[in-house]
C-alpha cells in the first residue's frame, strides 16, 4: 500500500469540497493511498481547532475557560494539546463508528476508506470551534449553534455513508435521523433544564427579596415599639418625679 506525499493545497481544496459539495468530493474521494495522509489531515485540523479554541479562552469567550479561570487564560495552552490528542483518537474512533453504520448501510467495511471518510468529515472539528465564542456569550446561542454544527456533520455523514462507501440511500437516510435525533434532544433537555434551573432561581431570589422585606417591617415595628416604651419610661418617671415633690 503506497504512501502519498502531503499537500497543503490539496487539504484546503479538499476541505471547501467537502464542506461546499459533499456529493461531489464523497463521490470522487479516493479510498486509498495509506493512512499518512488521513492521520496528518486530522491533526492540522485538531491543530486548527486547537488554536482558535485556545484563542476564544484566552479572551474569556470560551465558557468552559470562563468558567473555571474567569478569563480563561491558563485553560489555553491545554485546550490546543487536548484538541491534537482528541483528533488522532477521533480519526480511528471515527473511523470505527463509520464503519459500524457503514455495515448496517451495506456499504463498504474496508477500514483504511472509512479511516479517510473519518479524515474529511473531521472538517467539522475546526468550524465547530471557530464558533465556540457563542458559548461564551450565553448559553443558548452556544447551543443553538452547535446545534447547527452537529446537523451539518450529520449531513456529511450521510454523503459519505452513500457517496464514498456505497451504502444503501434509504437505509442511509434512516440511521442520519437517528442520529441527528441526537442532539436535538441534547438541546431541548439542555434548554428545558437551564429553562428550569434559572425559574428555580429566580423564585429564591423573590423569596430571599421578601425576607429582606419581611426583616426591614419587622425591625422598623421594633424600633417603633422601643421608642414607645421608651417614651413611656420617661412619663413614668416623670410621673414618679412629680409624686415624690
């Protein structure tokens, strides 16, 4: 099996193919050629991916580094390495996963073609964290987005699933809703239980401003009730003052 040089160009021609006319790339992708060029694709986008999510925690854009460094900046260095060590992983683990739906499909289970299809559609790895700023913004803008993002990858999925690896279109069809389906419902849970957590919240802070309320009336009646005893210690004394003269 025969190792092919990398070209850098080709990578960029190959990802607006993919991302701009998936039937077209699938169709004509070649399925082989070694795994050199698959495992180099999918660590400059790992790399890509890596940089613009280190770039977002940096300035405090990225929600998991707001979160656990307020501006994020010691989350970036290891946000870029974990991005190169998640695409290598990803490549093979994707590659596996192609290859079960591509067998449920009827499609080819050659491993090196499904490892490439793995390759291409990692595409979606640098778009999904170009966008990760949104997450950053508000929560459900990041969802939303990402949404959008995984629907898209799952659209590739399907092309490559029947373009590249010849599986059936109907049955191709079917597994892409499921697993679309996916996410759909990641969201809506997301939504319904962020929906929940902040109505939950704002039922405390009402409750909390009505004890602080409460509190306020309550030392202002006492304060009320001392300045009246207090006033009537003084009658009382006055009182005693005029019966001793």
């Amino acid at each position: 099996m025969a190792e092919i040089g990398f070209n850098f160009k080709k990578l960029i021609d190959d990802s607006k193919s993919v991302l701009a006319g998936p039937k077209e790339y699938f169709t004509s992708m070649p399925k082989k050629g070694g795994f050199v060029e698959p495992i180099i694709k999918a660590v400059i986008y790992g790399a890509v991916a890596g940089v613009l999510g280190m770039i977002w925690s940096i300035i405090g854009l990225s929600a998991v580094g707001r979160g656990m460094f307020g501006i994020g900046g010691g989350m970036g260095i290891m946000v870029l390495v974990g991005a190169l060590i998640a695409s290598i992983i990803g490549l093979f683990i994707g590659a596996v996963i192609i290859l079960i739906l591509s067998a449920i499909c009827g499609g080819s289970t050659d491993f090196e073609a499904n490892t490439r299809v793995s390759a291409s559609l990692m595409v979606m790895y640098p778009i999904s964290s170009l966008f990760g700023f949104a997450g950053g913004i508000h929560f459900s803008v990041g969802a939303v987005i990402s949404l959008l993002v995984s629907l898209y990858g799952v659209y590739l999925l399907y092309n490559a699933l029947v373009y590249a690896l010849g599986g059936k279109e109907g049955t191709a069809k079917i597994v892409s809703i499921v697993i679309a389906a996916i996410p759909v419902l990641m969201l809506v849970s997301a939504l319904v239980c962020a929906r929940g957590i902040t109505s939950t919240s704002e039922h405390w802070m009402r409750k909390s401003e009505q004890m602080v309320n409460e509190m306020e009336k309550n030392k202002k009646s006492t304060e009320d009730a001392m300045e009246k005893l207090e006033d009537l210690r003084k009658k009382l004394d006055a009182a005693a003052e005029k019966d001793q003269k």
